[in-house]
C-alpha cells in the first residue's frame, strides 16, 4: 500500500488496518510522535485528485464512534489522537500523494 510505505517512511507507526468496530471502519491507525492518528485513506485513478475524496460528515461520524472505541477498548493512559486524511491517485506515469493532517476534529472524543 503507497500511503503506508509513504506513512512509515515519515516515522508514523502502523498498528492497524482496517480496523473494524460494528458497522464502522479505520483505513489505518498509527502513532506519531506520541499521538493516536487514525486515517482515512482515499485513493482514486486519474480524476483530479480533490474530486470526490472529502470525508463526508456521516463518514466521519462513523470514524469517530470507531475511534472512540477503538481508545476505550486499546489505549491505556491519556494519549492525544488526531485525525488525518491520505489522497491517493494514479496520474498519467505516477502516484501522487496529499497527507492532510487534523482534516477535523473529534469533538466527542
């Protein structure tokens, strides 16, 4: 997978894929530099990269209720979390990538 090669390559480490709590689910879930970072990843092929590759307020929704399980059941202690968005997409001879870091806030968390 490019974004976590890409993720791992800037010191995130990956302790989930696609982690999955009742109808919800988190692409990846990573530390960097002491914080909890769940990610939503988005890939897409050659369209414009921001076509179609915002997290959408029921979607987040979900990734919230999942994180916030995902703390309760796994995380010990008091760890700030934040939640970051990975754009993906095939260009004519390459991948591109955006990492969007706080693409918004978890405010029931």
């Amino acid at each position: 997978m490019f974004a976590e090669k890409y993720l791992k390559s800037i010191g995130f480490k990956i302790i989930e894929k696609n982690w999955r709590w009742r109808k919800c689910e988190i692409d990846l879930i990573a530390i960097h530099n002491g914080t909890v970072v769940f990610l939503e990843v988005k890939t897409r092929g050659n369209r414009a990269l921001d076509e179609g590759v915002e997290i959408k307020q029921g979607q987040r929704q979900r990734i919230v209720v999942a994180a916030s399980a995902y703390l309760a059941m796994r995380v010990t202690g008091n760890m700030e979390c934040r939640f970051d968005l990975v754009r993906v997409r095939m260009s004519k001879e390459d991948w591109r990538l955006d990492h969007i870091q706080d693409v918004f806030e978890g405010a029931s968390i």
